[in-house]
C-alpha cells in the first residue's frame, strides 16, 4: 500500500484499535498500538502514536491517559455504554419473535461496540434459549414493509400462519389470506404486533409479526383508524398499549376495580400512574380506569384471585362469574 495512503488511512485504524483492544480495565500502550497497526501493514513509531492520539483527543474522543492497572490508553465513551449494551442483549435474547439466526447476528453487532475482552466476558454470561425462537426468517421484511406503509398510508397484503391439530392429532399449519391497513407495530408480552384492521370487518386487529409471511405494500389508501377506534388525529400507541390486556381487542369502557394493597404494584405496573384512587379502606382500594373489555382483561383479573374484585361496568362482573362457574366445572 502506498506509504501516503497509509498515513491517512493510520489514525482511522487507530481509532478501531483503541475501541476493540482498550477498555478501562484493558489499557494499552503505544507499542501495542505499533504492533495492532503492522498487522494492518501500517508502520509507525511510537512518539507519533503519542501525536495521533492527542489529535483525536483534541477532536473530541474521549481517550484516556492511564497508569492503573498498567500505563497505556482507553476509549472511555462509546456508542452505546456497557448497561445500555447489556439491557439490548438481554431484550435481544429473550424476544421470541426474534430467530435464532438474527439473535446471533444482533448479538453479534452489540458486541462489536464493545471492547474485545468485554465482549469475551459478555458471551461467556449469556445463554440463548433457542427453542423458544420463532423460525419466520422474513420477519425484518415483514416489519420494515409494514413500516413503510404506515408511513405512506397503504394497505399490505399477507399471509398469516395459524396452527391447528388434526384428526390425527398432528399439528399443521394454515396460511389465510388477507389484507389490512395498518396502524401500529407494538411490542408486548414478549411478541411484536401489527395494529390494524382488516377490511371485511369494524374493529381492530391484532397480528403476530413472526406470523406474517409474505408482506407487501398494496396501492390502495389504507383505511384510516378514525373509523374502526376512538382515536382522531393520531394513533396513539402508548395509550392503546396501556388499555389492551395481551393483544385481545374489546369494547373500551371505564372500569373499576377493588383490590388489596398487597397487589397494588403488580396493579401499578399494568395501569402505570393513570389510576384514578376512588377510595382507600380496610387495607382495599378502589380504583378507575379505561380499558379494553376482553378475554384478556378478564385473565388478567382471574389470575389474582380474591385479591382484587371487579365493581363496574356490571357487564364485566357478569362475564367474571360466568368465567369462574366454567373453570369450577372443569374441577
């Protein structure tokens, strides 16, 4: 390589060699540095590593000086910093609508922002349970195609996977056509959703990402969600979220709850801050708020048992108890 080019070209490897090889525990030092850069047939001396680096710092990379636990140099902000990296691959790992081939690719990518022996540390503590894993490898297209016809306000076309047990008890999966217009991809309950509505029908939809096969962009103006939800202006994703009880869709009504204060943070936690406190006695305390009445919310309720009791809408009351005499039926 041409000697000129080499000297440009140094500074930029040098920069890569200090976010790869050096980390607050792992400093290395210019002749470390000599050594990295004739690997790339870079040949340098050691006082103009000392220039380069000072250039760097005066550009703005925050390159330390150090002489725990040895003398040398670091890069001490990145991209992204380690808890920040950690939280990622901990979210990337457990998705389950994220298959095993990207998990390893993503995985793969957040390490490469780390230091080399960070990252060595950060693969030996993590353990990636496969099977739960879809194996829908067209999910990175199906969720940038449905992005972009959100953007545009175009339906899609797709075909979604159900499973099914037959006569013979195996289990086989169908493929049904559709088409929609979508609204919202939401992440919840460890799976992603398309929001949307199909066009046969008033309401909305939930799909499963890792469901869809097949996604494209139809030049039909979508359907705007005005007329199939209480929303106007904006699809509003958070509030739609902190109403919806795992992906079921239902009529939005006010609701009002009683429930024990020994459950009051697993209530906090589905409702947030948005509760209305109606009245707080003999340790039970009432409380309102919208949300979707469906299956799920009536799941949600069941799970805690004598724990919490429904007052409002009588509707709701009604469907809990009907709930309740199938289960005891079942014992």
């Amino acid at each position: 390589m041409d000697g000129r080019i080499n000297g440009k070209l140094k500074i930029l490897y040098i920069i890569d060699i200090l976010r790869k090889y050096s980390d607050e525990e792992n400093p290395i030092n210019a002749t470390q540095i000599c050594e990295h850069l004739a690997q790339y047939g870079i040949k340098a001396e050691r006082k103009a590593i000392y220039d380069d680096i000072e250039h760097l710092i005066f550009y703005g990379y925050d390159i330390i000086k150090t002489r725990t636990p040895r003398a040398g140099f670091f890069m001490a902000s990145r991209e992204l910093e380690i808890p920040e990296i950690y939280l990622l691959t901990d979210a990337v790992q457990s998705a389950g609508f994220i298959t095993p081939k990207k998990t390893r690719e993503l995985m793969s990518k957040l390490g490469s922002m780390m230091s080399a022996e960070q990252a060595r540390l950060r693969e030996k503590s993590t353990y990636i349970e496969y099977k739960n894993k879809c194996d829908n490898e067209e999910i990175y297209i199906s969720i940038d195609t449905v992005r972009q016809a959100i953007e545009s306000g175009k339906k899609v076309s797709l075909k979604y996977l159900k499973r099914t047990v037959n006569e013979k008890r195996q289990i086989i999966t169908t493929e049904k056509q559709m088409k929609v217009s979508p609204y919202a991809l939401i992440w919840m309950e460890d799976h992603y959703y398309l929001v949307c509505n199909n066009e046969k029908y008033d309401n909305l939809l939930h799909l499963r990402i890792d469901r869809m096969k097949t996604v494209r962009i139809i030049d039909e103006k979508y359907r705007h969600f005005s007329e199939v939800s209480n929303y106007r202006d904006t699809f509003d994703i958070a509030d739609y979220a902190g109403k919806t009880f795992n992906m079921f869709g239902g009529e939005l009504k006010q609701i009002e709850l009683r429930c024990s204060a020994k459950i009051l943070e697993q209530v906090m936690d589905r409702f947030s801050d948005e509760l209305y406190i109606k009245n707080v006695q003999d340790g039970k305390i009432s409380f309102t708020h919208k949300a979707l009445i469906s299956e799920g919310l009536i799941g949600w309720i069941l799970q805690f048992g004598e724990d919490i009791e429904v007052l409002e809408p009588k509707e709701l009351r009604e469907q809990i108890k009907q709930k309740i005499d199938k289960i005891s039926k079942l014992y």
